[in-house]
C-alpha cells in the first residue's frame, strides 16, 4: 500500500483553502479515486521514467480531477493546487534565493539543464527537437513531454500548467544573473519553447 499522506495534506489544504465542504468526506472520495488511479494499467504503463515522480503526477491528476466536480475553471484549479502546495515549496524557494546570490547563477542553471536533458533523453520521458547550449544561453524546444501525456489521458492536458509552471517559479527567483523566457509550453501550446540567458 502507497503512503498517500503527503497529497492528503495538501488536498486537505486546498479543501478548507477553498471551502468546499466536509474535509474528511472529501478527502474519502479523492483517496478513493487515487487508489484506484494507482491500480489501474495506465499507472503501470507511466510509472516506467526514472526521472518521473509518477506516483505524485497521478496524485495531482486525481485533485484536478476531485475538484472539476465543483466547476471551478482550469485556472482556479491550477491556482488552488498551486497554494496547497505552497508550504512544502517554501525550502525549494529558500534554496533558489540563495543560488541567485551567486555570481555564477547562470553556469548552476546551465548544469541543470544539461543534466536534466542527458537524463530526460535516456529515459524517453522527454522528447527534444533541438537543445543548444553555449557560454550564455541554453535554448530548447520540446515537442513531447510524458508530464502532458498523463494529464491528456486524463482528459485534462490544460491542467498540466501546474507542472509547467515549476520552470517558471524556480527562475523567478533567479533574476540577477539569469533571464527566463518561455515562448509556449505543451500544456496549451504546440511545443515548449524556452531561453535561459545569461545577464
């Protein structure tokens, strides 16, 4: 059996964030769903990239689909998951500041990205139609992403601007030495498209 006590939180967050009703019969109905979500062939099928965190894309895809059932738009739905998970994002914002202090910023974002991409491409999870590095920028396009593929199997592709958006917060808090530029994301866009630059 999954520990599911991390996503029980932060539904629960977003239950009484939003006032949506009796928390514990809420919450009944969401595990109901992940579990059920976990023991399904299509969770078989995802949970095979190394590099994929499956376990909690299926627990984010089961609140979306939890809250669809109070008709709140994709947008109030990618803001209500975005304040759950506030608290447990507060160390990883904490830790952004501090690289943004640095001089070499720009050369730490680069190595992540060369990283993540000799990762991304082993294990299939990311398609990339071109990544271009040099000394002051990396530049890539994306024309396939297993983060989307779930949220579209789902029904929900929209939705997946939660995960989309982690990009966008992590290089907020780097703007002395680094530039962030996303053209488009898969989440409703025909690629993603991003520059990282050094200033």
């Amino acid at each position: 059996m999954r520990s599911t006590k991390e996503y029980e939180r932060v539904y629960r967050n977003i239950i009484n964030d939003n006032n949506l009703g009796d928390a514990d019969e809420l919450l009944k109905a969401y595990l109901s769903r992940l579990n059920e979500m976990y023991a399904s062939e299509q969770f078989k099928k995802h949970n095979v990239y190394p590099t994929m965190n499956v376990e909690t894309i299926y627990a984010v895809i089961a609140m979306c689909l939890e809250l669809k059932k109070f008709g709140l738009s994709d947008q109030e739905i990618i803001d209500a998951v975005d304040r759950g998970y506030e608290p447990k994002r507060k160390k990883f914002k904490s830790l952004i500041k501090c690289i943004n202090l640095l001089p070499n910023s720009y050369n730490i974002a680069k190595r992540w990205n060369l990283s993540d991409h000799a990762k991304r491409v082993e294990d299939g999870s990311i398609t990339y139609d071109s990544f271009d590095v040099s000394d002051n920028k990396v530049e890539y396009y994306i024309s396939r992403c297993m983060y989307v593929e779930m949220f579209e199997c789902y029904g929900i592709r929209p939705l997946c601007k939660i995960f989309c958006n982690t990009d966008v917060m992590a290089y907020e808090g780097l703007t002395r030495h680094v530039e962030f530029i996303r053209h488009s994301d898969l989440s409703d866009g025909p690629a993603c498209y991003d520059e990282i630059i050094r200033k």
